[in-house]
C-alpha cells in the first residue's frame, strides 16, 4: 500500500514536472541546455525529498513531519563564472548535520582542479537571493563544504547604493535591483566579468565592449563613477573602488 502510494506519487510529480517545464520554455523561462539542466537537478531534488518524506514515515512511525518546503531551506544555488565565458550552476544540499549533496559534483571538482573558474556565488535558492563569493578551495573539501553551511545561514546583503546606473552605447540600464544581491562583505563586485555576468543572467544582454560607464549612488548621497578597470570590494564598514 504505502510502496504504491510512493509509486503513483513519483508519477504524478514525474507528470508534473513535464507540463511544467514546457510551460517555462513557452513563457521564455527556459532558453538554454544549461537552464534545463539546473530545472531537472532542482526537481530531482524535490522528488528525492519526497521519497524520503515517505520513507521516514514508514520506518520511524511519524505523525508530524516537516513538509516539503522547510526541507528545501536546506537548498542553495552555486554559480561558477568560467574562464571561458560560460556559466556553470549546481545544486548544494545539506540533508542532514554532517551530510550533503551536490548535482553534478564530478563536473564541479573538474573546474576546480583545472583552475576553470573567475568567480564562484553561492545563494540561497529561494526569491530573496543573496550571493556570497567563495574560494574554489571552500568546495573541494567535504569538511569545507560542511563548514559552508553556518557560513550561508548567516549572511547579509547591505544596502550600500540607491542607485547603479550602467551606460553602454548610448543605452542606460538600472542594476541596482540586480547589484543588491551581491552586496555581501567579502564580494568583488562591478568588475567586467561581474557586469558580463549579472546582464546576461538578468538582461539576455552580451556585454561586448569595454566602453561603458557606471554611475554609482551611494547610501550617504555620493555620487561617482567607474569603468572597465575599476571594481568594488564590499567590506565591513562599507566598500572600496579598486
């Protein structure tokens, strides 16, 4: 009884997870091979938490258990800018104290051993994202990776700049929404390979030149400006132009 409750429950999720993503690639929420990968490794991730939902109530005989979405908490997003100009994300896990799980961690430890990778985010994956850069080597070590875990649990994004104003080609784009994200101590921000990064991922839009201006408003009303060979550090106390 409860192994075919499981069965058609996996089914129909299985179903589910069909009409959903082709209603994301109508409404354009899906364009490229790697948006459905990172889609099939989130879902993947939910009905494996199904599974054990089940399970658990078979073997430990629980009336109250913690439902679905409070097990996905436990859920963040890594995204790795490569040398190469491509984006690679991955699914970060934590299922238990000492226990964790990675999508596609063999293709992860194969960019870090062969230095691939400019910057490395890790967020929350949820609608309030916050991203916090890391080392590659904070990731090639299971202690490390575990050590993450109070790390990302308690960091913040300040609110440093009213406004981030990005001029290209006679074109102005509003980053601000975009640039608040990152705004965690310890993050480079607004450099060329960051700029490339958050207007594709936000905008659909190629950065291809290096002939652009960023006017920048602070909390505190100052006003200035960088370019292709500034960026920003966020620090403890505020921020750097480098």
């Amino acid at each position: 009884m409860i192994y075919d409750l499981l069965y058609n429950s996996v089914l129909l999720s299985t179903v589910y997870f069909g009409f959903d993503l082709l209603n994301k690639y109508k409404n354009d929420e899906i364009k490229t091979k790697e948006d459905i990968k990172y889609y099939f490794a989130l879902k993947g991730i939910k009905v494996l938490n199904l599974y054990n939902f089940t399970t658990r109530n078979v073997r430990e005989l629980i009336n109250n258990c913690k439902e679905d979405e409070d097990e996905e908490e436990d859920v963040y997003k890594i995204v790795l800018l490569r040398k190469d100009g491509f984006v690679s994300k991955f699914l970060l896990y934590f299922e238990y104290e000492s226990d964790f799980y990675i999508t596609d961690y063999e293709d992860l430890i194969e960019c870090l051993e062969n230095e691939e990778s400019k910057y490395i985010y890790i967020s929350k994956n949820n609608d309030d994202e916050k991203f916090l850069q890391i080392n590659p080597d904070e990731l090639k070590e299971d202690d490390a990776i575990l050590q993450l875990k109070e790390k990302l649990e308690n960091i913040e994004n300040k609110k440093l700049f009213l406004n981030v104003q990005m001029i290209v080609d006679e074109k102005e784009y509003d980053l601000n929404n975009f640039v608040r994200k990152y705004c965690v101590t310890g993050n480079n921000i607004l450099s060329i390979d960051f700029l490339k990064h958050i207007l594709q991922d936000n905008l659909e839009i190629e950065l291809e030149t290096e002939d652009y201006k960023i006017n920048i408003i602070d909390k505190n009303i100052v006003m200035f400006d960088i370019n292709k060979n500034n960026s920003i550090s966020i620090t403890e106390k505020g921020y750097k132009i480098l």
